[in-house]
C-alpha cells in the first residue's frame, strides 16, 4: 500500500469554494483503480493550506492509472483553479 501525501496552498478566502469542490473531486478520484480512501485535513496555523492524504494499492495506481486517466483531468479541473502554488506530493510505504 502506498500512501501519498499532497500539500495544497489555495488562494486566500476560496476556503468554502475549495471544500465544496473538493467533495465533487473526491467521487471522481474514488472511480480510480487502486484508490483505497482519501482523508482531508485544514492546517490550523495557516488558513489556506490543507493535505490529503490518499492511500493507493500499489504507487503505480496514483502515478500512472491515475495520474495519466481522464479521471485526474476532472479531478484537476475541479480543484486545479483554487491552487495559489502547485501541490507537493510525496510517497510513503509502511516500515
């Protein structure tokens, strides 16, 4: 199993579009193979910053089934345009 996690800045006072955007975007992410469940969390200290953390089957589920599938083109158009900086996502395995 493969967990990524992304950091995501959006820009200031789009916090209530984001979220509301973000619930569509999640039926669209869970369509993809090898989608296991996304959490969400808000930063406390900083307003606009979140992550999510999304567990995928294999690292190849997010990087290639995903990530070059019409699903992650709707994924991107519905939370894309809220982006103040481009996410920064890494990848973990459990130890």
């Amino acid at each position: 199993m493969t967990l990524e996690l992304a950091t995501i800045d959006i820009k200031e006072g789009e916090n209530v579009a984001f979220e509301a955007a973000l619930e569509q975007a999640k039926l669209v992410i869970a369509q993809a193979t090898g989608f296991i469940n996304i959490t969400v969390q808000k930063c406390v200290e900083q307003n606009n910053r979140y992550i999510l953390l999304i567990h995928w089957q294999t690292l190849e589920d997010h990087t290639v089934g995903f990530r070059e599938s019409a699903l992650f083109t709707q994924w991107r158009a519905l939370i894309g345009p809220f982006f103040e900086t481009p996410p920064f996502v890494q990848h973990y395995h459990i130890i």
